[in-house]
DNA sequence: CGACACGTTGAGATATATCAAACGTGGTGG
DNA sequence: CCACCACGTTTGATATATCTCAACGTGTCG
C-alpha cells in the first residue's frame, strides 16, 4: 500500500496524481511508528520535517494554565499535521498521537527541492493548510453555536465524511480508537457529559459508540442534529473512490 | 498614507519590504467604501479578487439553520480578508463588515502574475494564511475552555495586540467599534451576558469598553484572566514601529 | 422631537459542570 | 489461568454559569 494513497483523496480540484504522489514518496526519508499518548511536536520547538500521517489519529492541542486541553484539530490517515510549521518554522500548538501511529518523515530540505521544481504540488500543499483551516472555522461554529448533543453529532458526522473520503468509513459505521475525554476536549465538554450526550444520541436512534466504533443508524438525523453540512471540507462528489476497501485505523498498543 | 502600510507590519519573521509594498500596490486595481454591515463575499460564490482591509473591521462568520450566528474570525486594517479563496476558490464562509470600512481590490490575475515572479512574496502570502489559522485554533481554545469573562477578555488581549502591532492601539487604549452583540458572536454568549461580563471586567479594574474605545486599566491582569499568551501571533518583539501614531478606525456611517 | 438601535438590569429557567462512587474490561504479572 | 490493576465508562446528586424573556434606559441621527 502506497504511503501517500490517502493524501488528498476525495477532495474536490486538487486531487494529486499518480506522478505527484511518487514524488511526495520520493521525499521521505523514514517511516516510523509511534505509541499512543505521544507528542510528535511540542509548541515552540523548531521543526525540521513535516510529518504525514500514514495510520492511526493524532490530534492538535493546547493546554491552558491549569492543565485543562482544547483540542484544535484531529488527524486522520492522509493528513499532514504539522504543515503550517513549514512556513512558520515552529508551531503555536501541540500535536500528539491519540493511538498508535505510522507516520512519514518528509525532511524540509527534500520538501524545498520538490515544492520549488513542482509549483503545481506547492499550490496543492498550500490548499492542504488552507483546508485545515476551514476545518477549523467549522469546530469555532461547532464550539460557538451548538449545544452539547450537537457539537458531538457534528464532531462525529464531520469524521465520518473525512474518514469516508480517505476510504476508512462506509458512511454508516467507522473506527474512533479514542476516549470519550478526547471527544469531551475537542467538544469543549467534560467527559462526564459526552457521556450522557452519547447515550441521548443512542436513545435517540443516531448513532452508538461502542468499542471504539461509531455505528451511525441515521446518517442523516445525525447531520441535522449536529447542524452539519460537509462543504467545508471541499470534497469530491459522495461514492467515494474504490479501490480501497473500508479499513481499520491501528488500535493495539506499539512501542512508545 | 501607503495603502499597504499595515500589511504583515511587525510580523516576526515575514515583514514585507518596501519594494514587495510597492508590487502589492501594482496589483490593485481599484479602492473601494462599503457601509457597516454588508457582506462583502458571500459563501460559496465563486470569488475573483483578493481584499486588503485598509480601514475599519470586518467579520468572518457562519450562520447557523437558526439564524444564529458565529464569528470565526475578525480582521483589523492591514489584513487580507479573503485569501482563503484565492487558492480554494469559494469561500466556506460569509465576510462582512462590522463598521464603514476602505478595501484594496487585487484582481486574481493580477496576483497570479506578481506571485509567479516573486515567489518570495508568494510565500509571505501564504504565511499570512498560516496566521490566520493560528489566530482560529486560539479562538478554539478560547471558546472551548474558557468562562465568558475569560473569553472577552481574550478576545480583547488579542484585539488590543494586533491593533498595536499595525499602530492602531497603544496598548492602553484602543477602538473598538462595535456592538456588544458582535461581541457576543465571537465570544459564542449571548449581548444579554456580554454586558454583564463588561461589568465585571470593569469593576474588577481590568478595563472599561465604552463608545466604541476600550481603555485597559490593568493590561496584564486582563491578558492573564483570559489566559492570553501572544505567541501565536508570530509578532515581532513588542515596542511596535514608531511612524504611524495611534489612530482610529473609521466609524462615521458611510453610504452602503 | 421622536424613532430606533444599543445598552442595562432583574427574575427565573436550563444546560452543563462538579463531585463522588460504582462498574466493566482488557492487559499484566504471578 | 486466574486475580488484580489501571483506565475508561456509567450513574446520581448537587452546584453554578449562562441563557431567556421582559422591561426599561440612553444616546444618536434624521
């Protein structure tokens, strides 16, 4: 399986090609594994290689004064999580593995030599942060306007768009190897709560979180509900492409 | 009085020089006045001019089923207001303006031609997205992990530090031209509380917000209540460039 | 002077947090 | 293989922050 098979895929106008992603291949210099609980980039530290993600979920965060985290963003298998840091050269925030993790190691000095020769994958790279963004505009709407069931009803359809697009959801049921305290960070709940929220979306026939798979019984209720609409992600029609069929996202603890 | 003089002013790392100031200016083809509250692009419609905020404020926001609305961002006279679109094309939001503002008209194909031959500046430009996205994860943390006054007065601290950095803030005072209500939309409460925390910010001697000016009382105290740190602003060392001396930002209701 | 938008205040309703405890369950070591 | 441990989940009771609704005040502009 090609390491960067998931880049991009499904998204509407910038779809890489065959060639591209060769050369983006052509640019890692290692392939590693990483525990779950782990950071990948701390704030602050200067970054020397982008990282994409290969297999499993990592997530953006920051920590406040008392040791509370927001989550600002959640990876999945085909993201770049650390891209803006390349123009930037070090990050306002945290990313660190929520499960065990395959990631490529893209050292700066190959991203330059390729970015210069290639203009067109520049721009493509470019939109990539420029879709990480407009996800973001989407979780300020969800944090800002919706209430406690919707802000998770959107959270979950909104991961299961993204992980449809890259091939790991059916749309009806997807893999989220992570903790209802993770759900509560990125909510701006506590997990006490998306506890409860989960079980009103079970009772309401939306959807089940059971074993680390999200069941969604309707799809549809389940987007209303969370006021969601997936333009934000600039995706390619539905019926996303074959070829790869529905997978797993790593789960079992790897070596730290 | 340069159109340009504001943009990227006292950004760490990517200021512009004179000449890239000058090239920017090439490529404007037009100074426009809109009144408060209008739109100035509109989701999903295909954009074909970039925008530079000259004076006054504008708002990025989404509008919920409801008619609710969030702010997802706000820019201040130096910002480029829809950059977003220049590579994705349409927006995923609506910008629209919060007082009478001046925007600088950047025709895309003149944009293409000045960053096709200066990919330097190219870069700079794309930075200033980066920002942008910077700016939307500590709205993130804001909304998601703080109290209602903590978030005013981050809003606030972050107001008070990007308008200093472009001279329009002196650190002790500042203008800020809106309601109480738009407020309320980028803070995600209701006008209703958002007064009550004016009250309380204001009894506690942090600052005072009135006609359309905020005074901080106690500067450190409020960036320190709303668990403000400036980093993520990427600004260069405080102390901003002398030469423009504090001003005000257009409030006087123009033609629509 | 009057209209209208914005700001202010109060009382009461409600959503979510907090605190505390019990329950499951998968992994680990004896 | 079993027992235990750690971590995550579930539930209950109570506290509290924020919203909602409603009314009244105030400044600005025509």
């Amino acid at each position: 399986m090609m390491l960067t098979e998931r880049v991009l895929r499904n998204r509407r106008g910038i779809a890489l090609t065959q060639e591209e992603r060769a050369l983006i291949e052509g640019a890692i210099s290692d392939v590693r594994t990483i525990g779950a609980r782990h950071d990948v980039v701390s704030e602050g530290v200067r970054v020397r290689h982008a990282t994409l993600l290969v297999d499993g979920m990592v997530s953006r965060y920051i920590d406040d004064r008392h040791g509370m985290r927001q989550l600002v963003g959640i990876h999945v298998p085909g993201d770049f999580v650390d891209l803006q840091a390349y123009a930037l050269r070090r990050l306002d925030h945290n990313v660190g593995t929520l499960t065990p993790v395959t990631i490529a190691i893209l050292p700066y000095p190959a991203l330059d030599r390729l970015l210069e020769a290639r203009p067109e994958l520049a721009r493509k790279l470019w939109y990539s942060t420029l879709l990480d963004g407009a996800t973001q505009r989407a979780w300020l709407f969800r944090l800002g306007r919706l209430d406690s069931v919707g802000r998770v009803a959107h959270f979950l359809s909104e991961i299961n768009a993204r992980l449809e697009a890259v091939g790991l959801s059916d749309g009806a049921r997807f893999p989220l190897p992570i903790t209802q305290s993770d759900l509560a960070e990125a909510c701006g709940l506590t997990s006490v709560h998306v506890n409860r929220v989960m079980r009103t979306l079970r009772e309401s026939g939306l959807c089940v979180f059971r074993s680390a798979t999200v069941d969604v019984a309707d799809r549809a209720g389940l987007e209303r509900r969370g006021d969601f609409s997936p333009n934000y992600l600039y995706l390619a029609r539905r019926a996303p492409t074959p070829g790869t069929s529905t997978g797993t996202i790593a789960k079992a603890r790897a070596t730290p």
